[in-house]
C-alpha cells in the first residue's frame, strides 16, 4: 500500500474540508493508495507521539460545507523554526526538517500534500528542495498566491465581507454616518476591491495604492454637501496613507514569525477628524468572520477541483508542484512560480478601473 499525507497549514480558510474529502475521494479510486492526514500541520509528524489520521471515505463523509478543518492547522513554528524553551525560560528556533523528513520515511509516507498559503508552500518548496515528494493546494482568502487566478476560501471571504458592508449601509443611511469596514488580506487588497464592488461603498483603500486622507474628506464632504448624507469605506487591514505605516503589532506568541495586522480603521477614523471631516463616523473589524463558516458553493467546486488535481499529480509525480486555476483549468505549476512574489492588486487592472468607473474613491 503506498501511503500521501495530508495537511492543512497556516490560518484556516473556508474549503479547506472540502479539499481533504476531494483527496480521498480522488484516492479511493485507486486501490493501492491509502490517505493519512497530519494534525495540526507538520507538527502532527514532529510530535512525539506522531499526531496522525486514517482518512477513508467515513472520515471525509460530508466533510465538504464544514468550516475549518478535521485535521487542525496552525500558522506558527514549522520544521524549519521548530519553538524550543531555554532553560533561561526565552524560544529559539530548531531546524527540524531533516529529522522530519526521515520520520516521513520511517512511517511509509511516499507523497505529501500541502494545503496552505504563502508560508506553507514557502516551506513545502524548501522541503522540495531537500527530496521530499510534496505537493502544493493553493489556500487563503487573503488571494495573495501568485500563479493562480484564485485561491479557495477567498470568494466566501468576499461574500462575508460584501454581506457586511450590506448591513452596514441601512444603519448609515438611518443614522447619517461613516461607517468603515476594516477587511482582512495581509498586504494585498482583494477582499477589500471586490466587496467594495459587489457592496456599493464609496471609498475602497488598498495597500496597494496608499491614501490621502484629505482627498477621502473631499469625497465624505460632497456626500454630506445638503448637511446629511452617509458613506461606506471599505479598508484592507493593510492598507496605509501615503508616507505612513500599516497598523500593525509583534505578536508575541511562541512560534509566530508574521506581523499581526489590525487596527486601520480606527487610525482613518482619527485621520478623517483631524483633517476636518465633522460628521459621525463607527468602524467595524470584521476579523475572523471572513474564515470562519460553511464555504459558498464556488470555493467548494474549486476545493474539489484541487483537491482531485492534487492526487493526480502524485500519480503523475508532479513533486515540487502546485495545483492552479487558470480560468477555464486546473493546471499544474512550480511551486518557485507561487512564491516568488505576493499577488497583489495591480493600479491599472480592470476590477481598479471598475470601482472607478463605479464612481469609487481609492483616497488617491
Ligand atoms: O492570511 C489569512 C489571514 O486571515 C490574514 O488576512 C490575517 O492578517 C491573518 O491571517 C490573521 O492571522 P491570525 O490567524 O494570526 O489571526
């Protein structure tokens, strides 16, 4: 019997279910394969004791509209930054790689699939590079992968986000405000771009194009020109005014290498004050909304899609590779191509000139 593992990395994503249960199913098909899923990541593998899973048909049955994911996930540490205490009490990291890779062989594992983001296919490239037979799932609603026209999980983060901006705009226009509606997407736009889009906001602030704030009170003040009036802004939590920072903070947990954003609205709100702007203005983060829950159908179809891609690419021994939509198919790329650079929103494409046509402001 040969043996692909599985596993989910990073923070979760809605599909993220739906992907394991299209593997296995994908698997089933074939008699000699049997498919085992690693908890938590890699940590499932680097703990002792292993922290492994059968996962045959039973334990995907109507895995597909869960939220979240059966076999856990975590966006800290990882083999090459292994968490280890001092006895002064601070953490170093451990590059446990070589040890995991040889535990892989020691439990049978002749192919690893990799359902992750930035970080994990980063780290699923680096383990390429040291003769691991791993592949890569492109996952996170940020979309910030590039070498796919989409990621799983990003569109029901725009159907969470673009419900937001729905609800907020009948207490706006009741109560005559601004409201702002901090998004997620790390360093890049996307959710932001298309719920401002799909939700009818007048401002959209992206980290990709900065802003200045005075120009945002210009459009705030026409819409207020008769005394009363309502806006929505939409704003990526990365999203900076021109010279300025992103509203960010270390986070101190064990293990965790990214900067945490969060905060920008609150920032603009202030900004908008101090430039003169005299309305009300309330802002919203919606968080951890954006991951959580069933995924909408689209990223399920895609979920399925590369979930039964991926194992074929084990078939085929596609290692090194990662599974990507290029509208109208499912292809195969080098993992180099995904994470060479971020995906962001370029200035000039059509969905920008879209909220401009729309009569959409960037702050710029
Ligand atoms: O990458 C997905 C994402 O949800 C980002 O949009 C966000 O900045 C980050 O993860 C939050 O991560 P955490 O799980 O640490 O809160």
């Amino acid at each position: 019997m040969k043996r692909v593992l599985v596993l989910t990395g990073g923070g979760d994503c809605p599909g993220l279910n739906a992907v394991i249960r299209a593997i296995v199913k994908r698997a089933s098909k074939e008699r000699d394969w049997e498919v085992v899923g690693s908890i938590e990541s890699f940590n499932g593998i680097l703990r002792e004791p292993t922290e492994i899973r059968i996962l045959d048909e039973k334990a995907v049955a109507g895995i597909h509209i869960q939220g979240g994911t059966i076999i856990e996930t975590t966006n800290k540490g990882g083999p090459f930054a292994w968490p280890v205490k001092n006895t002064d009490g601070t953490w170093s990291a451990v590059d446990r790689s070589d040890e995991m890779i040889r535990k892989l062989q020691y439990l049978g594992i002749d192919a690893v699939i990799s359902i992750g983001g930035d970080g994990s296919q980063h780290i699923a490239h680096k383990l390429f590079e040291k003769g691991l037979n791993i592949i890569g799932v492109p996952k996170t609603i940020d979309n910030d992968l590039m070498a796919t026209d989409f990621t799983f999980g990003f569109q029901t983060a725009v159907q969470v986000a673009t419900e937001a901006v729905d609800k907020l705009v009948t207490t706006a226009t009741s109560h005559n405000r601004v409201l702002i509606l901090e998004v997620m997407g790390r360093f890049t736009g996307w959710i932001a771009l298309h719920a401002a889009i799909a939700g009818g906001a007048e401002v959209c602030l992206i980290p990709e194009i900065p802003y200045d704030v005075n120009k945002i009170v210009e459009r705030l003040q026409k819409r207020y020109s008769r005394g009363k009036g309502h806006a929505i802004i939409v704003v990526a939590e990365g999203a900076t005014p021109i010279n300025g920072t992103v509203s960010a903070k270390k986070n101190e947990e064990v293990g965790y290498a990214n900067l945490q954003l969060g905060g920008v609205s609150s920032t603009l709100a202030l900004q908008l004050k101090e430039a003169g702007f005299e309305g009300d203005i309330r802002q919203t983060i919606l968080g951890h909304l954006q991951r959580g829950g069933i995924p909408i159908a689209y990223d399920r179809i895609l979920a399925a899609q590369y979930g039964v891609k991926a194992f074929e690419m084990v078939l085929a021994k596609r290692f090194g590779e990662m599974v990507a939509y290029r509208h109208p198919d499912i292809i195969s790329v080098p993992l180099t191509e995904a994470v060479n650079r971020p995906n962001l929103v370029d200035a000039t494409c059509n969905m920008v000139q879209t909220a401009r046509g729309l009569g959409i402001s960037f702050g710029d």
